[in-house]
C-alpha cells in the first residue's frame, strides 16, 4: 500500500461539503424544483450562464465561520474534511488568478478555501479538496454545457491547460498540505490527460491522495458509486460518498435527514468491508449547515467519541456466512468488536458461526466489563460457534460495542469446502453448564 494512504486507512469517517453559487436557489428555478442533486441545477434547468453568473452578484454568506466548520467536523468524528473547490457550475470557492469568476469577485470576497484549510488544521483535522476537472459548464471549451456554447467549437485540450492545470496549481501550492484532491465525472475525459493531471498533482504534492474519479483506475483508492456500499469486503483501498438527505448541495425542500442510528449502521457497514464513509452535507447560502443535519451528526459523533476505537484504524473484517441479525463486525487483527445495533433474536448469547480461531475474552468496550464468552464445534453440521453473553443492562440506543479478543486474527471457517469428517477439526464441545451451543 501507498504511504502516503496510511492517514486515509485510520481516518474511515470524512465530511463532504458541497457549497457553492448553487446554495442561493436551493433547488429551485423560476418557481420550478429541480430535485435531487440541487448542485446541478444549471445545467437540469440548463440556466443561461449569464443568469447563472448573476447569482455571483449577490452571493455574500454573512453567516460562514470557518472555525465554526472545522469544530463541527471535530464534534462529529470526522478525521477528514473535503469541500468543493470548484463544482461542475465552474465557481471557485477560492481566489484563483487562472479564472475570475471565483468568490474574491463577490460581496463577500473572502477566500473560503483559504480560511477553512487554516482552521481544520487547528483542529487536527486533514484538509481536502474537491475540483471538477472535465464538467464545467461556465467555460466555452469545458464539457457539459451545450446550450450556451456550441460542442462542434469546444477545445478540452484549451481548457485543460488553460484553466484545470493552473488552478489545482493553485490549489496545490496556495492553502498548505492537501490531504486529498477529489476529482469527479471524468466521463470520456481523454487517458492520457488524465495521466498528465495525476502526474501533475504528485509533481507538486506527491503525498496528496488522488481519488478514483481521476479515470481509469489512476487513483489512489477505488471510489465507490454515489451512495453505494459493496455487498462484500472489497480488497483494496476505497470509500463511498454518501448524503445525509437526498441531494448533495442545500435544498430549500429537502430535510429528510438519515437517523443517527442508520449514519453508525452504514459506516459499520463500510468499515467492517475495509472502507471509508464520506458523509456529506450542503450549506445553504448564508454560509449555515442545516440545523438537522447537524443535530445528527453531532448524535453520531457523540457515539464515535467513545467508540471510535471500533472505527478508526479498523480493517475489513472475515466474510463470514451468516448475516447476524443483532448487527455487525468491525476488527483490528486479532481484535473484533461486536456491533450490537438491534436486540438479539434471542437475547440470552450475541452468536456468530464459524469462527475458528480461539477466542481469549470479551468485554465491553464502554465499561471494560468482562462478558462470558462459549466456543464449540458441532461435529455433525461441521459448524463453529462462538457466543457471548447478552449484556442486558448496558444499552447503548445506537450501538452497544463489544470487543472479542483472540489469539489471532479470527478466520472464516467456509461453508463451501467439502466437508471430510475423517480430518475434522475444531473444538470438543466442551461443558457449557446452561449455554445453548446446540440446535437453533
């Protein structure tokens, strides 16, 4: 693996910030809603861009604090932020000499990339950046808008070395160490362009990480699609963008916010298959992070501030036969932690199968109280069984976390080997006193 992948590895949790132009119509055109994905609403509508432009003239977010950003993301548990540079409407988000056409030629002419690069690295949090590199609907030559400019006429090539180059230049060598550039729809974006730019990017900051999305398998990690999880672990470095609601950039219609308890079962989800969670919000144009959002990502940051242990630095756990019914698994080498998000089907033993490897002792991870644990191996069914006690007095609403230590990293007996009793091995059921390791 990459060295410069390890911060991204121990992170697992990100916030995504989708802020632009595109905030002060929250989705909504002369009178008509464009939902979801309110950041595209120039080109849904297909705005004129000397409408679009006007939005610029009027664009001052009184509200935005950058300090305020940075301890909300800290607050939340988030190890990495990432905001949108320049969306796809082509507006930079910070003062760029390549284009004018950025915040500094606004009323509110303060560098926003600026001030929030500064202020997350006083909270220890790793700054990112967002840039589209192929989309740009504001420039004749960038792909996407075909109703203000003729595609026959357009030159990517020009725009490339014009306006791409010189403003991840910028980006790169103006605002500190950048953590990641987080490239986006590189469509049919040409390979050996795309080659240039990932060249490009690590000539002037080789440990900055480079997303998926640059095309063709040039990243760094794999990028998973827009609010897509994998089914099983994925072998290799990756992450999912997701959105707290239903669209990326603010909605002025959109609050259906995802629970804190559906926000800590996917980023379980993703981190026990070996991913990162980029959990996104979008500021509306005053520069305010929804009320509702932050509420729950505040919820969800108070449970990783005591069970982050479970998270960061977790890797993909064994792809084990079952579902379990109770929750998840995440692990650290010969450490799993037990993810209890639902009362047991039974609520006496939390039951995992096939688990070969020889457990130590479990405990929970918010008081360090010991739980019994069981291991058996049913000859007949070629089954393994490790079971621990339910621990019925100590709740926690979104995830009860237990950790199971063993005397290695734990293996997935398969279900799927021809089974040959002649060289079966495993425990003898051993005395279990009441516990039940036999039937179901």
């Amino acid at each position: 693996m990459l060295q410069r992948l390890n911060w991204f590895e121990e992170a697992r949790y990100g916030l995504f910030i989708h802020w632009g132009l595109y905030a002060e119509l929250g989705g909504i055109w002369n009178g008509k809603s464009y939902p979801p994905g309110t950041e595209w609403i120039m080109r849904r509508a297909q705005i004129p861009l000397e409408e679009y432009k006007k939005l610029a003239d009027t664009f001052n977010p009184v509200d935005f604090d950058a300090e305020d950003w940075a301890q909300k993301a800290e607050d939340f548990g988030c190890k990495y932020l990432c905001i949108t540079a320049k969306h796809h409407d082509g507006f930079a988000m910070f003062d760029s000499a390549a284009c004018d056409y950025n915040i500094m030629h606004t009323p509110f002419g303060r560098d926003v990339v600026k001030e929030l690069s500064e202020a997350c690295r006083r909270h220890g949090i790793k700054f990112c950046v967002y840039y589209s590199q192929m989309q740009d609907w504001a420039d004749p030559d960038g792909d996407g808008n075909n109703w203000d400019f003729d595609p026959e006429k357009k030159d990517f090539t020009r725009y490339f070395n014009n306006k791409v180059k010189p403003q991840v230049r910028e980006l790169l060598t103006n605002y500190g160490e950048i953590g990641m550039i987080w490239f986006d729809t590189p469509y049919d974006m040409p390979i050996h362009l795309c080659e240039e730019l990932r060249d490009f990017v690590h000539s002037i900051q080789p440990d900055c990480i480079i997303n998926g999305r640059i095309g063709y398998g040039l990243g760094d990690y794999r990028q998973m699609g827009d609010n897509e999880i994998p089914v099983l672990a994925y072998k290799g470095v990756w992450e999912t963008p997701m959105t707290l609601n239903n669209t990326w950039g603010f909605s002025r219609t959109d609050e259906k916010w995802k629970s804190p308890k559906t926000v800590v079962k996917m980023l379980i989800d993703v981190v026990s298959k070996g991913g990162n969670l980029l959990m996104n919000v979008g500021p509306d144009a005053r520069g305010n992070i929804p009320q509702g959002s932050v509420d729950v990502l505040n919820t969800v940051g108070k449970w990783l501030h005591k069970n982050g242990e479970s998270i960061y630095g977790a890797r993909a756990c064994a792809d084990f036969p079952y579902q379990m019914r109770w929750g998840g698994l995440t692990g650290k080498g010969a450490t799993v932690y037990l993810h209890l998000l639902e009362p047991a089907f039974a609520p006496v033993h939390i039951k995992i199968c096939n688990i070969e490897t020889k457990a130590k002792r479990a405990y929970l991870l918010s008081t360090g109280e010991e739980l019994k644990i069981f291991q058996s191996y049913e000859l007949a069914r070629d089954e393994y069984r490790f079971l621990v006690d339910y621990p019925k007095d100590k709740i926690d609403e979104l995830d009860t976390v237990i950790v199971a230590e063993f005397e290695d990293t734990p293996v997935a007996h398969s279900l799927y080997m021809t089974f040959d009793p002649e060289n079966a091995k495993g425990y003898a059921a051993p005395a279990m006193g009441e516990a039940s390791t036999k039937g179901d």
